[in-house]
C-alpha cells in the first residue's frame, strides 16, 4: 500500500492538525480503564514536538449526538497528556485559528470533543474547513475512525495536505502484509455469535484465502446447513442457504472450509458448567454447543503449520466462560509458537479478538493486534475506509 508518510513531510514551525483516538473506557469515578489509545498517539505527537511542529489535536469522545455533554467533555485527558508529553498541553472548546496563535512550536492544543457538533458525523464541509484553517497539515493517526466519512477524519483532507501518523503507518503496513500483499498459503480464523454480522467478511475472505476456519456460534449455522443437529445451541437458522452459498463460493475460489467436527456441548450456560465432548452426530437436542473440541484444536494447528500468513478475527467458543475458552486459548497460543519459531505473520483484530488474545496472554506475541474493530472489519470485508483513502499516493 502506497501512502503518504508523515516522514516525508516538512514540519519545523508548521501547524499539524493530528486525528488521534482519545475515546478512552472510563470507570464510573472517572479514572481511565485502559489508556492504550493514548499511548498509541504518543509515538507521533513526540515526533512532531522534535520537529517543532505546533500540534492541534482532534478526537471524540462517546456518543454525545451533537450535544454539549459535560460529562463528555476530553478536558480530562488534558492533565494526563502533559504528564505524558512532559510539557504543557493547552485546551480550548473553540474551533479559531487564534487559538493557535500564540502556541509555540513543539506545544499541544487538544480540541472540544468533535462530535459536541453534528456537523462532524455528517462529514459536513465547513465544519472541515473551519479545523482545516487552524492548520498548515493534516495528520490522520487514528485507524479506529477510519472507516468513516467524518469532517476530523476524512472530510478535512480535501482542504489539507494528508499524512499517515506512525500509528497509522504501523497499521495499514501490517494490514497490507495480512491481506493485501501476503505470503501465501493464507489462512483466517473467523468466530464469533452470528453469520449475519459477518457476511461481507466471509465472502471477501473466500476469495483471498486458502484455508478459512470458522468458529464461535457462527459455526453452528454452517453445521446446521450441513444437516447437523445443534440442539438449543445458538443458530441462525434461516440462514442455512446463505451458509451454503459461501461454502459454494469457497470451493469454487479453492478455499478450504474447515467447522468443528468434534465439540464441547453443556445443557447450561455458566461458568464450570458440567460439560462433556461430543462428535457432530451426538449433540442432544437440550445441549448447546459452546467451545470447538481437542481434535479440532488439532486440525487447526495442522492448518496453521501449512500457513505462512495468519489473520484472526472473533473467538473459538464462549471464551468469556470457563472452560469454554479452551479451543480459543489453545489455538490462539500455538499461533504464537509458530510466530517465534518459523515466522509467521499473524495479525488479529475486531470485535471481541483483543479480548480473547488478552485472555489468552498472547495479545502481546502476535505479529500485531489491531485495536480498530469497525475500521479492521471493513478493511477484510474489502471496503473502502475514507479515512485510508485520503493517505494514498
């Protein structure tokens, strides 16, 4: 993928307009749960003060829907930034270029939550205009708000010369080595609850794979296609022929369809529920399947072992839930071997996935795990995410 990088651009004493994410998870006392999207934009913003850039940062913040919400408010992040950065970090609830004037080069100004205004998740063009006459350059560093048309995250380009952040830069390589340019045999791991969330994605995937291992809830829809009884497991089952269709479509593409074919089912859903293993023909019609079994855990290693290319997204079974995230946590872990011993590329994001690997205690050996759910969606379903395409040479 060939892009704009931030790199390349002349900074010293220019304004640079950054797109972070700073929709950080919140306790109800305030104090931030994870401040790993901070910390992702710390790699850029320092970069840019030694280059003596003047830095203007824009984020959302939750759901606001164009209203001043003052519990909503980013002046929170503030203090926590400046002790981040070691310098002073400004804020204003105004969109004016004279709030930037008097700030020197190296300093942070960090924005009002963009969507106080509802001009932003429309991608309004004077809202676009107005942040773009604040700055000399745009900088998107934010992949999570990629896959929108919003005037802080894409809109702006049209008025600003565009740059991927390192951020940014460090995704969209990944991404690309995953997907767009892999080293083939390629093989995904897809989970999760429902088929209808996912149709997009699998049938992109069947046309760029060669193997695609389906887990999670959605695996009973494609075993109840199949003729399989699943008893009271979850199952979307009117989408059986759609179910087909796809397998139809993998075949055709010469994708390997690979469904459980022995199981974990319980009559219960709880935790440490009495649960037993049982093959496809065996499920009784008060269990519910919830977990993939050892012999499939064995197949999927022999299937990761004939791969060079990894990309994971949704769990296995009900990980949430002891011991039903046996297969995920397994799975999950031999991927990881393969990454250190003979260099696989394995890239996993979306949904539930940064849970499931952090549960797993891999989240930190895969070759990268991407944080951006809707933006790592769109990108496997093939889609286009305005705020990559305005990067693009």
């Amino acid at each position: 993928m060939d892009f704009k990088r931030l790199e390349t651009a002349e900074l010293t004493g220019k304004r640079v307009i950054v797109r972070v994410d700073f929709n950080v998870p919140r306790h109800p006392d305030g104090k931030i749960a994870d401040e790993t999207r901070i910390d992702a934009a710390l790699p850029t913003l320092k970069y840019l003060k030694d280059k003596g850039a003047k830095i203007i940062l824009l984020s959302h913040f939750g759901r606001p829907k164009g209203a001043r919400v003052p519990e909503m408010s980013l002046d929170f992040i503030q203090p926590i930034l400046a002790d981040k950065l070691a310098c002073d970090v400004s804020f204003s609830d105004k969109i004016e270029a004279a709030s930037v004037e008097h700030l020197p080069d190296g300093g942070v100004l960090l924005l009002e939550n963009t969507r106080f205004d509802a001009r932003e998740t429309a991608g309004d063009e004077e809202l676009a205009k107005a942040y773009a006459a604040m700055g000399d350059i745009f900088v998107q560093d934010a992949f999570s708000t990629a896959h929108r048309a919003h005037a802080s995250s894409a809109v702006i380009a049209k008025f600003l010369p565009a740059y991927a952040g390192l951020a940014m830069e460090r995704e969209l390589d990944h991404l690309s080595l995953a997907l767009d340019n892999p080293k083939a045999p390629v093989m995904a791991v897809v989970g999760g609850a429902k088929v209808s969330t996912k149709i997009d994605l699998l049938n992109n995937l069947v046309k760029k794979l060669d193997r695609l291992a389906i887990g999670g809830g959605m695996a009973n829809t494609f075993l109840a296609a199949l003729g399989h009884n699943v008893g009271k497991s979850l199952c979307e089952h009117d989408l059986k022929p759609l179910a087909l269709e796809i397998m139809e479509s993998a075949k055709a593409e010469n994708c390997e369809i690979i469904l459980p074919f022995d199981l974990v089912v319980a009559k219960t859903f709880k935790a440490h529920a009495e649960s037993r293993v049982c093959d496809l023909e065996s499920v009784k019609p008060d269990e519910m399947i919830l977990d993939a079994g050892p012999e499939t855990v064995n197949l999927l290693a022999d299937a990761i072992d004939s791969s060079n290319t990894l990309i994971w997204n949704g769990p296995l079974g009900a990980f949430e839930i002891t011991p039903f995230d046996t297969s995920t946590v397994e799975a999950a872990k031999y991927a990881v071997s393969r990454v250190q011993s003979v260099g696989l590329v394995a890239v996993a994001g979306g949904g539930d996935t940064v849970s499931a690997m952090k549960h797993a205690g891999v989240a930190n050996d895969l070759t990268f795990i991407s944080t951006a759910g809707g933006a790592f969606l769109e990108w496997m379903e093939g889609k286009t995410l305005p705020g990559v395409e305005i990067l693009l040479k």
